[in-house]
C-alpha cells in the first residue's frame, strides 16, 4: 500500500512540472456554489479526522470510537470539527493469496467489512455499528473506497442488486486493474455498460443504510473521471448527503473539470506521510517539513480554483502530538496557515487520544479556522527561494496574508496593502496578527521577522470610520473619525457636501427629526448624505477614512430628510409640502434617476415642514420587495409601496394607522417583521406584514420615557434614543415577537437622537446633539451597553448636527 501511494505522487509530481502545457488543453470550469455543496453535503471545507496517518492498518471499532470519544472532549468538536473517517482496512481479505484473489465479497460483489476488527450487532453491520456510535455524539462519520469492482465479484460473476446483469456484465475487457492500496485487486468498470452505475448505486446505497457522511474515493487516476462521476451519481441518488473526496492515484489538472463539478474535494499531492524515517511498527513520525513544503505549489495551483462546494485537500493536517507530528511548532504554524488560506479541508490525522497542549492552543485558533472556512482560495503573490507571500480577499473586503519564510535563517518578509488588493488610497490599515491576537496598524507596509520555516499570518483591514453630518445652514459637512478595533473614535478631517443644511420648524436638538439621514451603499463604498436645505443629495465614493465628493444629485423634492438603499436601489424621502418618495440607480460613482419612481405622500406640510409632521423614515423590507414610510404625525401612518422590476415603485401605497401615534423610525427584525418606534407615547410596537401589505399589530410596550424616536438593532436588541428623557432604552422580542423592555441601557443628556450600530454588532455610537456629544458604547452578549468614549465640541443647537453612519 505504501509503496504505491508514492508511486502514484510521483507520478503526479510529474504532472505538476508540466501543468503550463496541460493548461493550454484543459478547459477548466470557474468555481462555482452548487446549492448545498454536492448531495446537499455542504460548501465549507472539511473539519475532522482520519485514521490512516496514526492508525494506518490498524483501524478497529474500539479505536475508531476513542478517537471519537477524544475528539469531543478535547473541545475540537464544539468548534466544528465533525467528521470521523475511517481510512482503509476495515474490510476483509481470503486466508490466502490477497494479492491475486483480491477482497472478499458479498452476495452483490461488495466489500465485506471484517468482523473482527469491527463486530456486528445482531444484523447491523459493523461498520454501521460504529457510525451509530459516532453520530450519538453529534459527530459524522466516513469511509475509503478505491474504484472498480472486486476480482471476486467477476470470478464469482455476482448479481448487480436489483439488476438482471452480473459483475462480469460491467468490467472492462481486457480487464484493466485499478489502483487498490491493500492489495486488493480491483477491476475497471465500463459505464458503458448496462448495469455499470447500478452497481455503484448498490455501493452507494449500502453506505446510506450504514449511515455514512463522507466518502474518500482513493486512487483516482485521469482515466477515472468516469468512476468519479458515476460515484457521484450514486451518492446522489440515496438522498444522504455525503461528501464525496477523491484523492491520489495519479491525477492532475486534466481531471479538474470533472472533480470540480463532481466532487466535494480533491488531492493532488502526494501523502504527506513521512514514511521513510518511520521506526518498524509506529507512526511517528507523523510527517516533515519537506512533505509540508511540498504543498505550496499545490495551494497556488490550485487555489485560484476553490469555492463554495469544491476544494483543494492538501492531505491531513498534522498538528497535534507535539515532537511526533515530526515538525517544529513554527513548521506546525505554518502548516494550519497554509492550508487554512488555500481553503483546504482540516482532517487532522493524528492520535486524537493524546494531544499536545501546545498543538491543541493551534488546532483551536477560531480565527484561522474561520480563514479556512470562508471557502476562498488563495493566489500567491511572491515566490522566491527564501520566502513565499499566499494572500486573499474576505467577502467584507478584508485581506488575508500569509508572509512565508521557507529558507534555514530568521527573515523579514514584507508585502504593502495595495499588492495584496486594498485600496491604494485608504490613510491607514489594521493588521491583526491570527496567531497572537496582537493588533497593530500600518500606513500600507505589511511586515514581520519571520523565524525559518515559519509564518505571520495576517488579516488587514482599512481603518474602519463613523461619519456624523453637521447639518450647517450655510454649508452641509461631513465629519469622519477613525474607528479603531476597540470601538473608540478619533477625528480624521471633515468634508464639504456641496450643500445646506436644514432645519424642520419647531425642531431643537433633532434638526431633521428624522432617521437615515446618511446612508452606507455599495458594501460600505459609498455614502449618502441629504442637503435638506438645498433639496439635493451628495454622492460620496468612500476610501476607508477618506471621501470623495462624486455627484451632488436633485432629491426630487423638498426637504430631503432620509435615504434608503437596497443592493444599487436608492430612494429618498422628501419630507417638505406634500411630501414624496423618489428612486435612483446607483452605478458606481453615480446616481441615476428612476422614470416613473416619484410619488407624492400627499402630507400637504410646509416648507420647511413642522418637525412633529415631516414623515420621519423610509427604508427598504429585508426581501427589498417593499418600500416602507413612516409618516410621523401628518397621518400617524406607516405606508407600504410594491417594489417592482429593477427598483421601480408601484403606483399605490397602502396606508396603515400605527398601534400608538407618530411613527417615527423602525427597523426588521431577524424574522422579518416590522419594529416601529412610535414617538407619541414612546411605545416599541411589532408588526408583521401580510400580502396585500396591510399590516397586522403584534404587541406593543412603552418605556416610560419621553419622545422615543431612534431605533438601532445590535444582537438581537433594540435600542431606542428618548430624546426628551435623555437616556437610551433596551428592548428585546419575545418568541412571539411582542416587545420586551429591559430598562434604560445608557443615561446621556437631552437631545438625544439618532444612533448606528456597527456591522458586526459589537459597538453602538449615538448621537446627543443636545450636548454636542458623540457616545460610544460597547454592545455586551445580554443587551446591556459598556461606555467607552465621549466626544465633545459638535454642533449644539439651534442648528446642532443629526445624521449617523459606519463602514
């Protein structure tokens, strides 16, 4: 079995010399999200174990289920570890002669799984046994297989199960001999062949029944893409979901079509396995850096064509006994980087039962799990002789760097922000190191001392900002702070909208007396802001702390007081006169005005509008089907338009009378119902929305405060801003979606008003213009809000500040 394992990576080592050639005569497919992964059977990498490294030809159900039993009570288990896969040697072979009569079979020409190694009970089989035992644990289990079918099956000429054909019906002639590492001889199927799939259908179904989660499909050559489809098929076709690995015989890059579309995950390279130095009779060991090193120009071959549903498997990791993993613990570092930026699966192939503590600080770091689970593969983008640079961007923008030293001595290696893709114009970026937690920041240099064979593993962020609008009469700003990874604040620089101000009448610390004022579009790219004195909006592209003023647009009406985006939708809330709603497209730096998406409110308020009668927000439904205002006291309603094809509005809104008076703001939440702040009587009402987009009252609840007017949504609660009471309160929902008020999360000063929670939930910024103040406040797991920091000096009345956003 060893012998031709390596004789396989050899083999494919070849291939990879020549991948330049082959690359010219393979079309190889984009990846792309299979929903659900193959067989429903996920889109993440692999998280679990095997036995072959450790237990190599040794697996019993004994083993098998302490390594389970270790798994969970290690903790790996609770922080996605699953699976349990028992790799080879779990089946039977005739007293004599393996080698030239192959496996034993069943009635329909089926491996037999060996009872002594793995008893039975009673009928159940006992490898199903075993999978029994491992699912009562909340784990999944695996199993190995090598393509064809038994040379006994064929001398014996087995029935294919619920078939008219036999073994001898489907193989290929002359037979053709398929790679079985246990010297198990195999025969080549013809899927030509009536009876071919069905058989592998037979196999397939025999694994459900056994309650089998994933399957290693080992020794797969080029010309066993045929095998590869077929099995997949099968596995199909049982309505299990199983994970379908297919690994080395000698595969390269020919194959990638078909795995990529068939496959869950696939191996390139030869084991890892550090056969050569093992003493007689042990494991260890487990690897060494030439066999870890082998992988980089696997993951940057492959990389670039990983996502959602199929990955590149770098073979097991081997981290986690210490000295004999057979690696330094830099070398071990390295390895779990490595492969967590190629998005390759972590099945971990070491002795479960006796773990390092060190290695297990490794094997438990949430955060470089969380870079191999984003599904994303890696490019490099420095390749040398001394040292490597793998690097790859998050869904949020982030970049993930890996800087490699992979020479004999200490060295610094080095990249800059703007190669590994962030924007060249950001003043600043957070480096969090993935290993030590440590936070730094830099101007755009990304650079460490690296110990030889080690690594620094990096995530970069531009420096995040909050933007706070000062709402001049004379001259509209836009003021921008730096927002650190601890939530505080530092001011940055301020920017002209291109227009005024405005003030609704009767209004005192809440200028606007409205919510959304400033909007983030475009993933945080660009930021909106009204000029209600001016009747316009201005378009600002966002460059980290930095703005740029691109487009000054009309706002279809008077008074502009708040924005609402949905993905390159725009509409915007004219509170002034009869009040109106008008719809934009946002193509990159521009706004482009919707035909037939302006409709009046008919308020009939003036202008500029009292402020206890301009209509207070408008916003999107979650499914961006619906456009919502609230109507504040002009008609105490909530009116709901269709949204139709590309954005467009219906030409009728439905007009619904709130639960207590003067709807002012709202948000969803997670079930979709809608969370309305009604000011009058400072209630928190719920409502969910019906078909004909009427709205149904689903409970209400006051805080005792005065004039509640601003909501934002952190964790699962909802904070409300009393203006007249100067505090901020906390709600949450029941199960039935009633609101439930937790008391007074953070006592201010009057004038409180709108307030922004960032996009992971963790920090809350709220505005007192009342004080001139900006509050930052840390979101705690059970709704309460920890003070961080007070910023003074912004404008106080009459003309104050109002308007909130973060990126």
């Amino acid at each position: 079995m060893v012998h031709l394992r390596i004789k396989g990576a050899l083999v494919v080592t070849l291939a990879v010399a020549v991948f330049g050639v082959l690359a010219l005569a393979v079309a190889v497919p984009t990846a792309s999200a299979i929903p659900g992964g193959i067989n429903g059977a996920g889109l993440t990498p692999t998280l679990g174990w095997s036995s072959w490294s450790f237990l190599r030809m040794g697996p019993t159900a004994a083993n098998i289920e302490a390594s389970a039993d270790a798994l969970v009570s290690s903790g790996l288990a609770s922080i996605g570890y699953q699976y349990i896969n028992l790799d080879d040697f779990y089946y039977q072979y005739p007293a004599t002669n393996p080698s030239t009569q192959g496996m034993n079979v069943d009635q329909y020409g089926r491996w037999v799984t060996d009872p002594t190694k793995f008893p039975p009970k009673g009928s159940e089989d006992g490898i199903a046994v075993v999978a029994d035992y491992v699912h009562s644990l909340g784990l999944k289990f695996g199993i190995y297989l090598t393509p064809g079918i038994p040379k006994q099956a064929v001398v014996k000429n087995t029935p294919i199960k619920g078939t008219a054909y036999h073994a001898d019906d489907i193989v290929q002639v002359p037979y053709v001999t398929e790679d079985n590492y246990n010297q198990g001889v195999m025969y080549r199927i013809d899927f030509s062949k009536p009876g071919a799939q069905k058989y592998y259908n037979s196999v397939a179904n025999r694994f459900a029944s056994w309650g089998i989660d994933y399957l290693k499909f080992d020794g797969i050559k080029d010309s066993n893409a045929p095998d590869v489809i077929a099995m997949s098929k099968a596995l199909q076709q049982t309505g299990r979901p199983m994970r379908l690995d297919t690994t080395q015989g000698s595969q390269d890059k020919r194959i990638l079509p078909t795995v990529m579309q068939w496959a869950t995950q696939t191996v390139f390279t030869d084991d890892i396995e550090d056969y050569n130095d093992e003493p007689a009779g042990s494991s260890y060991p487990l690897t060494d850096w030439a066999n870890v090193s082998t992988r980089f120009n696997y993951i940057a071959t492959y990389g670039p064509y990983c996502g959602p549903g199929w990955f590149n498997d770098s073979d097991s990791i081997e981290v986690g006994n210490g000295a004999n993993d057979g690696t330094t613990p830099n070398e071990r570092m390295t390895q779990m980087s490595l492969w967590a930026l190629g998005a390759s699966p972590f099945i971990l192939g070491v002795d479960l039962t006796n773990l390092d503590s060190y290695d297990l600080t490794l094997l438990k770091n949430t955060d470089v799990i969380a870079v191999d689970q984003d599904s994303i593969g890696a490019s490099r983008i420095v390749n040398t002789s001394t040292h490597q640079v793998f690097t790859k961007t998050e869904t949020n923008g982030d970049a993930i760097v890996g800087l490699f030293n992979t020479g004999s001595k200490p060295r610094v290696v080095s990249t800059t922000a703007s190669a590994v893709g962030q924007h060249a114009g950001c003043t600043g970026y957070l480096l969090t190191n993935l290993w030590s937690h440590q936070k730094t920041e830099t101007a755009g240099v990304i650079a460490a001392t690296v110990p030889s064979h080690g690594v620094a593993l990096y995530r970069i962020s531009p420096l995040k900002a909050l933007f706070v609008q000062t709402n001049n009469l004379g001259a509209n700003r836009i003021i921008v702070y730096d927002r650190a990874w601890d939530g505080t604040l530092t001011r940055v620089t301020s920017y002209l909208t291109g227009g005024k101000g405005g003030m609704a009448a009767g209004s005192a610390a809440d200028p606007l007396s409205s919510q959304g004022s400033l909007a983030s579009a475009d993933h945080g790219r660009v930021l909106l802001a009204v000029n209600a004195g001016s009747d316009s909006i201005s378009l600002f592209r966002v460059h980290g702390d930095r703005l740029s003023l691109a487009q000054v647009a009309a706002s279809g009406g008077q008074f502009p007081a708040s924005i609402a985006v949905y993905g390159d939708w725009v509409y915007v809330l004219n509170a002034g006169g009869q009040g109106s709603v008008q719809g934009y497209w946002l193509t990159g730096d521009h706004l482009w005005r919707m035909r037939f998406s302006h409709r009046s409110l008919g308020l009939g308020n003036t202008n500029p509008p009292d402020y206890l009668h301009s209509p207070g927000q408008v916003g999107f439904s979650p499914d961006g089907r619906r456009l919502i205002v609230a109507t504040k006291a002009s008609t105490s309603a909530i009116d709901i338009f269709w949204v139709g094809a590309r954005g467009v509005l219906g030409k009728t809104l439905v007009a619904n009378s709130s639960t207590s008076p003067v709807p002012f703001a709202f948000t969803f939440d997670p079930w979709g119902r809608l969370v309305v702040v009604e000011a009058a009587m400072s209630h928190l009402s719920t409502y969910s929305l019906n078909p004909d987009n009427s709205l149904t009252g689903i409970g209400s609840t006051a805080d005792g405060f005065t004039a509640a007017c601003w909501i934002s949504a952190a964790r699962g609660f909802y904070y409300i801003s009393n203006a007249g009471s100067g505090n901020v309160s906390a709600y949450t929902l029941n199960s039935s979606g009633v609101p439930v008020l937790m008391g007074v999360a953070a006592t201010i000063a009057p004038g409180v008003i709108d307030s922004v929670a960032t996009p992971d939930q963790r920090f809350l910024y709220v505005e007192c213009s009342g004080a001139g103040e900006l509050l930052a406040y840390r979101v705690n797991h059970d709704g309460t809000l920890t003070w961080i920091q007070t910023i003074s000096g912004l404008p106080t009345p009459p003309q104050a500040f109002e308007g909130i956003a973060v990126n």
